[in-house]
C-alpha cells in the first residue's frame, strides 16, 4: 500500500495501481451502474493532456524530462496500455472532474515509473501541478468528448455505407420481381422488390451524409477556457498554441471557440449531433420493420441464424431485425438523456456531461454496430419470385395500373365482377377481359415502375364513363 492526501484527508491506495485518491473517492461515490466511462473517451482525454504537455513544454513551463515523460504517458494511455486503470462508474457527478483526475493521476504515476521514481512521489511529477497545468476539466472534458464523437461519427458513417451498399445490391438483384405494395398494411398498387430496397437505400444515404456531416458541429472546441471560458490561470501564448498541438495530434480540423464561455456552458452541439443519431435509429427501425413483414409475408427470406424457441422443435424468428428495432429505440432514449441533460446546465457550465458522454458515444457505437450486422445480413436475403408474383396477380388493386387505359368507371366495374366471380387470379380474368396484349405490357415491371405513363391517356366524357 501506498498513502495519499487529499483535501479530505489521507487515505491509503494499493501499490498495484496507476491511480490515486482522487480516483478512490470516486469509486467509492459512485456505486451506481456496472457501466465504467466509455473507454474512447479516455484516450481522447489523453490526446488533450498531451497536447497540454507539449504547449507547456515549448513555452518552457515544463523541463524536457519531466515533459517527455508525461507526453509518453499520455501516449500509451491513448493506444489503450492502461485501459484497466480507469475504474469509475460512468454515472457520477461533477461535470467529468472525476474522470478528469483518474486520467491525471494515472499519466502521473506513471510519468514517474518512466523517470524511475516510486509512484505517489508527486514532487516529481503531481497530477495537478504538473499533468493537469493550465487546464480545467470544464475545457479538457468537453474537448475531449468532441474528439471522441468525431473518431466514432466517421466510423459510423462508414458503417452506414456499408448498410447502404448491401441494400443497393439488393435493389438491382430484385429488380425485376414484381410484387404488391402496401399503404396502411393494405394492398395497393403493384411495385418491385428492387423498388422497395431503393427506397431503403436511400433512406441510409441521407443517413451516412448527415452522420458525416455532423463532424462539423464537433470541431469547435474550448481548450484554453480553463474554468468557465475565461482563460483564467492560462497563459494566453498556451492558449493560442494549444490548439494547435491538438489539431496536430488528432489529425482533426479543429478549430478553438470564438466565444469560449459558450462553448463550456452550451452543450446543444451534442443534442444536434444525437439528433442526427435518432434520426438514423428511425430509418433503421423502419427498415426491419419492413424486412421483418415482407419476411412475414413469403415475399423474402431472412437467414436463419438461430434456433428460435425453446420449446418449438423448428422455429425460426427474425431476431436480427428485432435486435435492430430494440437497439434504434434505445438510441431514442439516449436522445431524450442528452437533450435533457444540456437544457438542466446552469450558468457557465453543464453538470451532466459525464451523463451526454457516456449516452452520445453508446448511441454511436450502437448504430456502427446494428449498420454492420444489417449489411451482413442483408447480403443473404433471397426472393421468393413466385410469391411475390402471386400478390402482385391477384391483388384487385392490380386494376389500378390501367385506369390510363379504360377510366374508372370501367376499372371498378370489372373489379366489382371479379369479385362475384369468387375467381383468385385476377392477372387472368383481366387477360379475358382486356387481351393479352395491353395486359402484358401494363403488368410488366418496367411500365409500372417508370415515372408515368407515356401513352395518350383515355378520354373521359360526360358522367364519367369511358371511350
């Protein structure tokens, strides 16, 4: 054991660990969820320590050793070396000053052990006066959160390309498979399966475009503000230079705020980026919800890829689409969470930005994940053609399509005596009915599909009926 003080007093810390009191008082404050803080999170928060660092360092507030020692520190802690020494719940009070100083400490501790000194031997390195200067965890935390969701933003919008070309590839493989649309879970008017998945795919390109966009809304950031945006307690060279080291760091366009007191009180950057998140999350409901009914229908098959029940010998169930829909609607709820918890910050800071971190990057990871389960899954969805033809032949409002041809007062009346005719295949009563020829031709999937009709529309007289 090693021993430690603190404002509150001394405590004693296990000699096996990097960090220090500041992180025991937290784990012992916050014993709320099994969750820990998001672990990306950390290492951007390193990032952020080291470019502090090497700001320090160059304008000669930090000696060559000790800063080599830190920046090496940060280092492999944002390649993920240390990952087991951030133990604190993800739910905590504080604005992320726990979080804040785990990091501190950890980067402390072992700075030293690179200079060869026993941890806890903080007048060498301290993780306040020497990791932690110039900085506040209200512009460190917020900084490094926007680093963390622009890593995860570009992984997402890459995932959703992946989804959007899997429903592309589907789109032109089912192109020609006549089928029956659907309004209200009413038959309508016919369609193809390829139409369906085109409309799929492009609900998932606005999504990749504005997931890759919403990067912008996070490159703004407040390093330098110190406590409330201010610059207090910084030099201003350091914040001026800071940023650039930053920028240098993460490869990112970041840019510092032009108002920082803004930028450490307002935390609705975020709610317009989850925003963008729900968004997505609808789409992918949407989109398994209707996979999961055409599934229902016969029109499609899903791939089987577990058992379905534990007492039914054979079932089947669709529970990757299931999986999809519960996953959008917990990003939903994460939404709710973040826009709540920027509308309850007050005055020059936001109390609960542990709470938007910890639901921002979970709604993140949670959509690159289901985009990258659909693509997979989606690449082995087959047709059932014949299916697909049935619904489509049968369906009354099949008589839709000719309403150019013989009006609507005809259309109805033949639909009205194929229905007294208790016949089911109305593709052929209306083959007797009309001929082959024009049949065919309106029936095939390139006329029903294009864009309107090309052909001189019938001339409808007086009281509706017909030529």
């Amino acid at each position: 054991m090693r021993t430690e003080h603190d404002l509150l007093g001394n405590r004693e810390i296990q000699s096996s660990v990097y960090w220090g009191i500041h992180t025991l008082r937290a784990v012992e404050n916050f014993r709320i969820s099994s969750q820990r803080v998001n672990i990306s999170l950390i290492h951007a928060i390193a990032l952020v320590k080291r470019a502090c660092c090497e700001t320090n360092a160059e304008l000669g507030y930090l000696d060559k050793s000790l800063s080599s020692a830190i920046e090496s520190a940060c280092a492999e802690i944002a390649e993920g070396r240390f990952d087991d020494q951030f133990p604190i719940d993800a739910l905590q009070g504080g604005a992320g000053t726990s979080t804040n100083m785990n990091v501190n400490e950890v980067i402390a501790n072992r700075a030293l052990e690179l200079l060869g000194k026993n941890r806890s031997d903080y007048s060498f390195c301290h993780p306040l006066e020497h990791v932690n200067l110039h900085q506040s965890t209200n512009d460190v935390y917020p900084t490094a959160l926007k680093i963390a969701a622009i890593n995860a933003v570009r992984k997402c919008a890459s995932a959703a390309e992946a989804l959007q070309g899997a429903l592309q590839r589907k789109e032109k493989e089912f192109s020609s498979v006549l089928t029956i649309g659907r309004t209200e879970l009413q038959e309508a008017v016919p369609v193809t399966l390829g139409a369906e998945f085109s409309s799929f795919a492009e609900a998932i390109a606005r999504d990749r475009w504005r997931t890759f966009k919403c990067e912008e809304r996070l490159r703004v950031v407040n390093i330098g503000g110190t406590a409330v945006g201010t610059g207090l307690t910084a030099p201003k060279r350091y914040i001026f230079l800071v940023i650039e080291k930053l920028r240098h760091l993460t490869g990112f366009g970041l840019t510092r705020g032009e108002n920082l007191m803004d930028q450490t009180a307002n935390a609705d950057a975020f709610v317009e980026v989850s925003g963008i998140l729900s968004a997505h999350a609808s789409n992918i409901m949407k989109i398994a919800r209707d996979l999961r009914m055409l599934h229902f229908t016969g029109e499609l098959h899903l791939p089987a890829v577990q058992a379905g029940s534990s007492i039914m010998p054979g079932k089947i169930n669709p529970v990757i689409m299931e999986a999809a829909i519960s996953a959008g609607i917990k990003v939903h709820a994460n939404h709710q969470v973040i826009a709540q918890c920027a509308g309850l910050g007050s005055l020059q800071i936001n109390e609960f930005l542990p709470l938007i971190a910890d639901a921002l990057l979970e709604s993140l990871e949670i959509l690159t994940s289901v985009d990258t389960m659909l693509a997979s899954h989606i690449d082995n969805i087959t047709a059932n053609s014949a299916i697909c033809e049935k619904y489509a032949h049968s369906s009354v409002t099949l008589i839709t399509a000719f309403l150019p041809h013989i009006g609507y007062e005809k259309a109805q009346a033949l639909t009205k005596e194929y229905e007294q005719s208790k016949r089911d295949d109305f593709m052929h009563f209306l083959e007797e009915k009309l001929g082959d020829h024009l049949v065919r031709k309106v029936v095939s999937s390139a006329n029903l599909m294009a864009l309107g009709h090309k052909d001189t529309p019938v001339t409808i007289q007086q009281g509706n009926q017909a030529n």
